[in-house]
C-alpha cells in the first residue's frame, strides 16, 4: 500500500503532538499543516517538524487523509467548506465532542473516524480511542490503524463510550501532572531541589506505571505496599476522607459537561 499522505487542518497543540509522532514513522507519506491566522507558528512547525504547509484549500486533494485538529467551534464553518473538496479522502476529527455522526451530516457518503488521542501522542505513547464512521473501508482502516500504531495504543470504541471516557484517556493526564507536581512541591518542603523532586517522583511514577503495565491490578499493588495500621494505610486514610475517587470521578463528570457544551455551540 502507498504511503498515506496526511493533510491536518489546524495546527495547535494536539496537531503538533500528532503529527510529530507520525513523522517517526516509515508507514506515513507526506504531512502538511494548515493553519489559517498564525503564520509564524506554520513556519516554526516547518523548521521542526520538516512537514509541509499550505493553504488547505490548495492541497486537499493531493492528500488521502484530512485531520481535523481545530477546535469544536470551528469545526461546523470548515466542515461545510470542506464538503465541497473531498471525493473519497478519509476524514478523521481530534476535536472532544464531534463524533462520526457530526461529520456525517456535514459530508455525508464520505469515510469518517473519530480519534481522541492524548499529548503523549508525542512521544509515542497515547492510548487512543477512536470510532468508525459507517462508509469506512477495509483500506480505510488500515491507513488509520496506520496513524494510531504511530503514535501509541489505542481502543476502538462506541461513539457514545468515546463521549463519556475521553476524560479519562485524553484529560486525564492533567489530573496526573497535577498529582505529580503537587508530590514535587511537598517533597521539595523537606530540603529537596527541583532537580531532586522532580527525579524522586518521577521515577516512583514511572515505576508504578511500569507494574501496571505489566498485567499486575492496581488493588493488589496497593495491598503490597500497605501494611495494615502502618504508614502507608495513614496516608491511604487521609485519601480516602477527602473522597479522593470522587473527586476524580466528578473530575471526569465535569470534563464531559465541557465538552459537550464546546461541541453544542
């Protein structure tokens, strides 16, 4: 199969930790960026990146796959444009809120998938979620399976579940570099430097993660480090009187609210 050429319309953060994965990749063709009102930063992603840039209008039927990287709003004035250019590219939206059944509507008999990837997408390590609109192909799936290999794991998914879980697969990660720098700035009260916080709770983090990874489940992990009535059970306590997993779930709960409110208006 040709190397899939891959056209993102916008270019903010989640383009670039996208296409900056699928630029390590020897499966992906040519990439180019669009990105309409910020022409210093299209040059700075060329210098980096070595991608292309253009104007999407010029270059979108040179291209098989279309990404849509703008933000929710914008999607409706750039889905109707582009109705009018693609024949039988693939369309794939990154955008919280805008599933399968929004591009549809607004390009109707055209393949469409719905990816919600995470920044880690960068260093190739997303876990992706993604749904598949009803016109997509055998082909079509594997230049996207192409594109989500290239930048981590991923899951595919109902529409309705993506809606619900990309707060815990694409925002999540906040919530985890909150905790992290919250655990620096406690450890740095005892004396610590930044350098030194930073490599203690980073490391243990990775650490953790790596267990996880592994197969092990993260009840019985805690288990192993919780003596009943020791230290470890102190602190656990203190979590769990300030409701910490309710608050994460109200966390996720209100992530939703968000963005379904974005893809509303």
């Amino acid at each position: 199969m040709k190397k899939p050429d891959i056209l993102f319309i916008g270019a903010g953060r989640m383009a670039e930790a996208i296409f900056s994965g699928l630029k390590q990749s020897e499966h992906i063709g040519t990439v180019t960026i669009s990105n309409r009102s910020d022409a210093e930063r299209l040059a700075h992603l060329k210098r980096t990146y070595h991608v292309e840039t253009a104007k999407w209008q010029d270059v979108v039927a040179d291209h098989n796959v279309i990404v849509l990287a703008m933000p929710p709003s914008s999607h409706p004035a750039v889905m109707k444009e582009l109705a009018n250019f693609v024949t039988n590219q693939l369309v794939i939206t990154v955008a919280a809120g805008i599933g399968p059944t929004v591009l549809e509507e607004a390009m109707p008999g055209i393949p469409v998938a719905w990816i919600m990837p995470n920044t880690a997408a960068d260093v190739n390590e997303s876990m992706s979620i993604y749904a598949c609109g009803q016109h997509m192909q055998e082909a079509d799936r594997v230049i996207l399976q192409m594109i989500l290999d290239a930048i981590g794991e991923s899951e595919e998914l109902s529409e309705e579940q993506i809606h619900e879980l990309t707060a815990v697969t694409g925002s999540a990660p906040a919530f985890v570099y909150q905790f992290a720098e919250a655990l620096e700035q406690t450890a740095k009260l005892y004396g610590l430097s930044t350098e030194q916080a930073t490599k203690l709770v980073v490391q243990m983090m990775y650490g953790s993660v790596a267990m996880l990874k592994d197969g092990r489940k993260a009840g019985d992990l805690r288990d192993q480090v919780t003596t009943p009535g020791g230290a470890t059970a102190a602190g656990l306590e203190v979590l769990q009187e300030g409701n910490f997993s309710e608050i994460l779930h109200e966390a996720v709960i209100a992530v939703n609210r968000k963005a379904k409110e974005q893809a509303n208006n």
